[in-house]
C-alpha cells in the first residue's frame, strides 16, 4: 500500500496491484502431439502394475527433494528499512539541516510538526542554498528554513510493502528515498535506494513463492 501525502492532506491512495505490472514473457507454444500417439496412450495409471506404488513413492520423494534455493522469500520493506528515523523540525533552519547531514552521513530527511510527517528535503535540496568552500566545508547558507526547500508532497509506503513494489515507486516518482508509515500513519522507517541495492547485491534474487 503506498500513500501519497500533501500540504492538503493525503491525496493518494494505491494499492500494491495498481502499480504498474511487471513484464512478462510471452507464453511458448506447445508443439501438439500426433493423434495416433495420443489414442495409444493409457489415460489412467495401471494400479495392477506391480512397480506402481514404488514408483509413486519414488516421484513423491524426489519431490520432496528438490534443492530450497528453487525457492525464495519475499522480503518487505521493513527487513531492511532504516530505524529509527532521523528527522528534523519543519522550522530547522538550511544551515542546520546541512550540518545534521554531513554529521550523520545522510542524503533525505523527513521534516516532522506535531508528529506528523509533512515533508522530504534531500542533500540536494540543500546544497542548492549554501556555499562550501574547497574541503566540503560550510561557509555560507541562506538564512532560510527547510519549510522552502523541503518537497512538500510524500510518497509513502507501510511496512509489509514487498521491495519490488518499493523499487517500482522509487523509479516512478524519481524519489531516492521512502518513508515507511505503520498502520496508524506513523513514520517507523525509512529505505533508500542504497538500502535496495545493499540487500541485492548480498542476497539471491527475490522471487516470490509459488
């Protein structure tokens, strides 16, 4: 489930099948077996057969048997999301907002009122209001605060959102990071796309059962 929030409240509401669909490879065709093949073959099993049963048993067990890594978990957001989260005030100030960043080593901040999430600002929102001098180091910011630069409208997603959805969103939007509410709307973490590559890159690819 992913939600979208503005200044006027939530303005979007999607669930995890009206993201787009994922693609998928147009079906084989099957060449059809001769019809004389076909008529001599025995549609039921031939229980008086006394190899049946081993046989059965035989196919059951090399069922069983097949190697786990066939099949793969489905990983939610929430195993590799980020938390607790490091906010900042909406009345935090550009300055400060840059210093807490490079501090923290961190490239979005959630901006908070009340509680409530009402804002994203990125490194990049930022760095488009201070001057740094030839060592990365602050010199000058505008004597603003994050309320002017911060992106105002949220994308969201709760906890159990599976990540290709998480991915599929990231890439729609062109949004680098992803607030995670729980049901009640709180925010309890966030992931990034680092987050996504980080869990790929050690990981199987994620397949979900079937």
């Amino acid at each position: 489930m992913f939600v979208v929030y503005s200044p006027e409240g939530r303005s979007f509401i999607g669930a995890a099948q009206n993201l787009p669909v994922l693609k998928v490879d147009p079906a084989k065709r099957i060449k059809a077996s001769p019809k004389a093949s076909l008529e001599d073959m025995r549609m039921e099993p031939d229980h008086s057969n006394p190899h049946f049963r081993e046989q059965a048993a035989l196919k059951q067990y090399q069922h069983v048997q097949q190697p786990e890594m066939q099949r793969h978990t489905v990983v939610k957001v929430e195993e590799i999301m980020t938390t607790p989260v490091i906010t900042m005030d909406l009345h935090t100030s550009i300055e400060e907002a840059w210093k807490l960043m490079d501090e923290r080593n961190i490239h979005h901040l959630p901006v908070m009122e009340d509680n409530q999430l009402i804002g994203m600002c990125s490194r990049t929102d930022v760095l488009k209001r201070v001057i740094l001098n030839g060592q990365g180091e602050l010199e000058q910011a505008m004597p603003e605060g994050v309320d002017v630069i911060m992106q105002s409208e949220v994308v969201t997603a709760k906890q159990g959102t599976e990540i290709r959805q998480v991915a599929m969103a990231l890439t729609q939007y062109h949004i680098g990071a992803l607030p995670i509410i729980d049901e009640e709307e709180k925010l309890v973490g966030i992931v990034t796309l680092s987050d996504l590559v980080k869990r790929l890159s050690q990981q199987p690819p994620v397949e979900l059962y079937i």
